[in-house]
C-alpha cells in the first residue's frame, strides 16, 4: 500500500473519531440538560403558588439550579423580581441574596428563615409577612411596608430602613446592629430584647405602646415620641 494511502487512511480515521467525540459530547451535554430541566420542573413542580408565580414568571429556567438544596428553596443571586405580586407566596429559607425586589408586593409572605442579604426592598410591600430569622443583613428596605410583619429573630444588621413602615411589627431579639431607622415608624411595634448597638433612630416615631429592650434610651437614640 502506498504512503499516500496510508496517510489517507489515517486522515480518515483520525476524521471519523473526532466526529464521534463531537457526537458523544453533544449527547452527554444534552442529557446533562435534559437532567438539569427535569429537576428545574420537579423544584417547580413542589412550591407553592406564590411561589411558583416568581418562578415561573420572573426566573428563567436556565437561572434555577439544582443541587443540596430543599426543593422548597428557589436559589436565585441577584435575581430581577421588581413588582412581583406573590400573595402569601412560601419561600421559607429561600436564597435570595441580593435579589432586585423592589417594590414586590409580598403583603402575606412566609420569608421565614430566607436568606435575603443586600437583597432590594425598597418600597417593596410586606406587610404581614413572616421573616421571622430571616438573614437581611445590609438589606435595602427604604420606605418598606413592613407593619404588623414577623421579624423576631432577624438579623438585619446594617440595613436600610428609613422611612419603613414598621408599625405593630414583631422585632422582638431581631439583631438592629447599625441599622439606618431614620424616619421609620415604629408606633406599637415590639423590640423587646432586640439588639440596636449603633442603630441610627433620628426621627423615628413610637408611642406607648411601643415596647423597647430593656434599659434602652429612645430619647437619647434620637426617636421621637407621637401620640396617636
């Protein structure tokens, strides 16, 4: 056989191979896909309506991933969920760190335990809503409705709460630590035992009923008393 041949022979093989590898490659990166959507659907599949509204409208399905995580967790960093309107969604421990849920409306919502980290919630509507433990540490919440919400236990270390709603709300042991409250509405709200070391009060409102950790000055913090 000629060296012509030879080196033909060999082209062609070398040829065949690389278009299998190319196919086996594609195959396995479409069963991987196909692996993924199956779990996307079964996440889906398991949350509630509120929920899945946010999923289903807000997420694209290449945004949800799979992996130790309880199907009733949507984990979306830096998700856009601006105005969603999920009425009493559940998102318990949901990862939603630095989400965009700026003016959401989750007046109802079960946030317990949701990690919500620097997450925007500017504006956004919850009240009623139980975030009690959750993780809203540096949170943008400027002129939230939170009234009546459950934020016992929650760590909102350093967030932004100026000018928020948090009339009749539930703060009790919640970490205040640096928190920015200026203008806030705190009339009837409960922060027995919460933690407020370095919280900035300046103009926020309380009353009466306004329940304060042991031996804290308000006054001195820079609230002002209203009647109501």
């Amino acid at each position: 056989m000629s060296e012509l041949a030879l080196l033909l022979i060999g082209a062609g093989i070398a040829l065949v191979s690389g278009l299998i590898g190319a196919w086996m490659q594609h195959f396995l990166s479409l069963r991987a896909d196909r692996i993924k959507r199956d779990k996307e659907e079964k996440l889906i599949s398991d949350l509630s309506d509120g929920a899945k509204d946010i999923a289903l409208q807000q997420l694209s399905a290449k945004d949800l991933y799979w992996g130790a995580t309880p199907p009733t967790e949507i984990n979306q960093a830096a998700a856009n969920l601006e105005r969603v309107d999920p009425w009493e969604a559940r998102l318990e421990r949901a990862h939603l760190e630095k989400a965009i849920l700026a003016g959401a409306r989750l007046a109802g919502a079960i946030l317990a335990g949701a990690h919500l980290a620097g997450a925007n919630l500017a504006g956004a509507h919850l009240a009623g809503a139980n975030l009690e433990r959750a993780y809203l540490a540096g949170a943008q919440l400027v002129g939230a409705n939170l009234e009546r919400a459950n934020l016992a236990g929650a760590n909102l270390a350093g967030a932004h709460l100026a000018g928020a709603n948090l009339a009749g709300a539930d703060l009790r042991g919640a970490h205040l630590e640096r928190a920015y409250l200026a203008g806030a509405d705190l009339r009837g709200a409960n922060l027995a035992g919460a933690h407020l070391a370095g919280a900035h009060l300046a103009g926020a409102r309380y009353n009466d009923v306004t329940e304060w950790p042991d031996d804290f000055n308000s006054v001195k913090a820079g609230a002002t008393k209203v009647e109501d």
